[in-house]
C-alpha cells in the first residue's frame, strides 16, 4: 500500500520552472526561463529567496557541497560561478551561443552538455580542459557510475562515455526520437533512458548494455527520471503533466500523481528531486510551481 499527500506548492517563478538541485538534506534551488535563481528550504516552506538572476533561461545547475559553490548554466552565455553564503558571482565563463541542458559535478570537474552536441569539461575555477562534440543535436542529459557517464542526446541515442578518456564506449539505440533522461540505478546494474517517444528503456550494464525492458511509460515526453536512494523505487515526469511512481525490481508501475488525482501539475512535469528530508520527492512544472510530495510505502 502507497499513500500519497502533496504537502507544499511553492510559488513565485514567473516563467517555466525548468530544474532544481539540491544542497543538502532539506534546501534545494529551483531555476528555470525566468532567469531566477531561487533557495527554498523545506523545513520553512513559506517562501523562497532570491539567490541570483540572469537575463536568459536557465535549464542546468549543479552544488559543491565542500566549498558551498552554485553553477548556474545561462543559455546562450556561460557558466556563472555564484558563492552561495555571500549571493555573489565570483566568475562566469562563455561557452559560444549555445543552451546548456545539463551541468554536472564528477570526480572534480564540472561536465557541461550543449544544444550542439558538445560536451565540455572545465575545472571548478571555469577554465575549460576539454570540448568534445558527439552529435550534430542536443546533449540533454548526464549520469556517471563506476568510471562511466551516461549521456542522452536527441539524436535518439544514449551515449556510454569513458570518464576518463571521454571515448564513447557504447551507443545505445532504441529509442525513437530525443533521449531526455538517462540515469543509473543506484547499484550500477542497469540505466534507465527515456525521452520524447514516452518510453522507458533498460539497459543491462553487466551484460554490455543490452536492452532489458522497453516500458510504454507515458502519453507524451519523459523529462526526467530519478531513484530513490535505496534504489526500490524510481519515478518518472512527463510533459502528458503526470509523476509516476515505479518499482525498480520488476519495473511495473505502483502510483500516478496527476491533476485529477493528486491535485497534480497543470502542465508538463519538468524536473525531480527526492530528498533525504522525510523521503520527500520534490516536482517543478511549466505550470510555475513546485510541489512537495510526501510518499509512504508499505515497508
């Protein structure tokens, strides 16, 4: 038995909320086309703060934890360095007149994903070691696991990248149009993508990659995928405005949170994080909100 309860909604985007990110157990940073960077915190819900703001949609953000340091992708003009303690810029880095999907920390080096198929790698003080173009289209997403990363591209392929040569290892087709999401489940066993087609693929890491299961997951595209940290269950967003909750075992579906049932999202599902504060999984939308959810399970 599942119960579901939509505990917070956290108003005050002017635009799409396009990503979050988390800074520890209970504070998180939403951003998205109004250019805002905003700090919520879930043990005092009332209202959020103003961290920075940016002429330009924001699609990518990523925390250093040890040196409380925020990297904020702004489309079309960089990476911005912003010192979270004292909500000051400290650099920003140009990047060429690209949007940037993704930014993620991995063994000490910020990886940034590109709308035209590169892949850059830079140092935590913005000065760039390597630009790798994989694809003529879009580098939407990033996951690493045990030396590898995981790249989604809409070029309807998911691409296994060795860390630290940056050679693709493995091209994992399948997918009938742009790849959204790809992430590894907690073990390394297997990577979940899924993307534009609605449907979610997995691929078995200890057999090469090969394709498992092929899931009709949604009714529209699949923005984002994320486990919780035990790694029993993942859940799902969709731009159909629909958050869907699965078992990470045998991958059937347990619970939908929708508009209808759940006082759910009125537009397309964006972005996820499950947070350690009270197993609370937190949902971003075109709709300008964010709610919280709080989801107990039979254990």
């Amino acid at each position: 038995m599942i119960s579901v309860k939509k505990l917070h909604t956290f108003l005050g985007h002017n635009d799409s909320i396009y990503t979050l990110q988390s800074l520890d157990d209970h504070r998180f940073i939403s951003a998205g086309g109004d250019g805002m960077v905003v700090l919520w915190d879930l043990k005092s819900p009332d209202e959020g703060e103003v961290i920075a703001k940016v002429e330009g949609s924001v699609y990518g953000l990523t925390f250093d934890e040890e040196e409380g340091i925020l990297y904020v992708g702004q489309n079309n003009d960089g990476i911005h360095k912003i010192d979270l303690k004292e909500k000051k810029e400290l650099k920003s880095v140009q990047l060429g007149n690209h949007q940037i999907f993704d930014i993620k920390i991995i063994n000490d080096t910020i990886w940034a994903g590109l709308s035209n198929g590169e892949v850059v790698t830079l140092t935590k003080d913005l000065a760039i070691e390597n630009r790798v173009k994989y694809a003529n289209d879009r580098v939407r997403r990033f996951d690493a696991c045990d030396g590898q990363v995981a790249i989604a591209f809409s070029d309807n392929l998911t691409r296994i990248v060795d860390l630290a040569s940056m050679k693709v290892v493995n091209e994992l087709s399948g997918h009938k149009n742009s790849v959204f999401a790809a992430k590894y489940h907690p073990s390394g066993k297997y990577v979940i993508s899924g993307g534009r087609d609605a449907q979610l693929k997995v691929w078995d890491t200890q057999a090469d990659y090969v394709l498992r299961e092929s899931i009709a997951a949604h009714l529209y595209t699949i923005n984002d995928v994320i486990f919780r940290q035990d790694g029993r269950y993942f859940v799902t967003a969709s731009m159909d405005k629909s958050i869907k909750l699965w078992d990470a075992h045998n991958f059937q579906l347990l619970k939908v949170l929708d508009k209808h049932r759940h006082a759910g999202h009125g537009n397309s599902v964006n972005k996820l994080l499950w947070m350690n504060y009270r197993d609370l999984l937190v949902t971003c939308s075109d709709d300008r909100s964010i709610s919280v959810w709080e989801i107990k399970f039979a254990e």
